[in-house]
C-alpha cells in the first residue's frame, strides 16, 4: 500500500481561506495595478507509479503472448488479466510554491513561481489469477520534482472582496526519479517475468493549467486557494495561498 497523506489538509487551508475572507470587512482599489508576493502549502498528487506499474503489466501480457504462440484459446484469460488488475494508484505529499506577479489591471496578471512538488514515495501491488492462470505486478518508486513557472492569470472580479480566475503557462521541471517495477505471469504451463528498474535524472518543459479563488483582506493582503494542473508525469497541486500587494 501507498504511504498516503491526509487529503483533507490542504481542503481545510482553503476552506479556512475563504472563511476568513468572508468574516473580514475589506474594499480592492479599482484598477489597481503593480507587484504582488505570494506563498502557499498543500498536497501534490503523482501517477508516475501507475505509469510503472501498467508498463510492467503490459511487458509480460505480451511476452506471455509471444510464448504460446498468440494462442487465441488464451484470449479470455488476458482480458481478465485486463479486466481485473488495477494500476490506479495514486501517491500524494505536501507541497509548497513561492511567486512574484505584477497586476496589469483588475483582469490580468503575469506570474513567476518556484514550485516544489514534494517527494514520491510509494509501493502497491495488483494482480489476478483463476484457473491455473496468473499475473501479479509490484512497484516502488521515489523521487522529486521541482520548478519553476510563468503564468498568464485571467480574472473574474466579484465586487471588491471575491475573485475567480484561469491560468496557464509553462512549467520547467526537474525530476529525480529511482525504483523498479516487476511483474510475473503464468499461463498454460508458460512463465515470464520482467523487471524495470527506474534511476534518472530528468528535466524539460510543460504545459501547466488551472485556477481558483482569491480574497481580498484590507488594503495589502490577499488569500487565494489555488489548483494547478502539471503535465509533467501527470501532477496536480492543491494549495491555500497568502499574497502580500505592495500599494
């Protein structure tokens, strides 16, 4: 089983956010427009184990295939292999970003972010087996990816407190990544097994998305809960943010 973190923590920083925009008396300065910093805490979610569990998976699906010859009389014991091993595994940790932005006006922002996705850590197994037939997969997988990023923000004032808004950009990471993924099947007296062992270094860059809700709280602060959608290794961050406005 994965070692998985409380998702309901970084719902309770935005949840808290909000509330406390609510219960505050405050007023936004039309047009306003400048520097912003910012800060916030959260959970990041990672699939990149699912991906080395299914390649794993699929790797001895098709060499036990290659063994009996594409026997078509051994089709309906792949599709419960198929059917009946499960690779969704998430693993999530905490996660936290720092930006700085400039407010053109009261609809759009430019922003720069460092983003630490915090570490993958997990373990899972998955695995069927019925009539003298069998396939089982194990994963482990640890790592890290960091960050940086630069959005366009585009808003959606609701009076002077509330906001909503879009955003999207590119994110340029680097990730740290080592474990291995191993599988074994059985079938009509034929056996394989595979072994994918994971150890790399690498960075590039991505397409980042997402949005969220911001408040504002007197004259220079700002609260936001923000969700951020990272192609990368398919990573999606929930964070409650503070944002200190220089007027």
């Amino acid at each position: 089983m994965l070692n998985q973190r409380n998702t309901k923590g970084c719902s309770a920083i935005a949840l808290a956010a909000l509330g406390l925009a609510t219960a505050a008396v405050c007023a936004a300065e039309d047009g306003y427009s400048g520097f912003y910093v910012g800060g916030g805490y959260g959970q990041s979610d990672f699939a990149i184990v699912d991906d080395a569990c299914q390649q794993a998976l699929d790797a001895v699906q098709n060499e036990l295939r290659d063994q009996t010859g594409n026997d078509p009389s051994f089709d309906p014991v792949f599709a419960q292999f198929e059917a009946n091993t499960d690779c969704n595994v998430d693993a999530t940790d905490n996660a936290w970003k720092a930006y700085v932005g400039y407010q053109f006006n009261s609809y759009f922002a430019l922003e720069g972010a460092y983003v630490d996705l915090g570490s993958l850590d997990g373990d899972f197994s998955t695995g069927y087996s019925a009539r003298g037939a069998g396939i089982t997969a194990r994963a482990n997988v640890a790592g890290s990816v960091t960050g940086v990023e630069l959005v366009g923000i585009l808003s959606a004032p609701l009076g002077d407190v509330f906001s909503l808004y879009a955003k999207a950009g590119v994110f340029v990471w680097q990730a740290d990544i080592e474990g291995a993924a191993r599988a074994e099947g059985h079938i009509g007296g034929y056996r394989v097994g595979q072994v994918d062992l994971v150890d790399e270094s690498d960075n590039g860059a991505d397409l980042t998305w997402g949005g969220g809700a911001r408040a504002n709280i007197g004259r220079n602060l700002r609260l936001r809960a923000d969700y951020a959608k990272y192609e990368v290794i398919d990573t999606s961050l929930v964070t409650g943010n503070v944002e200190f406005v220089f007027r």
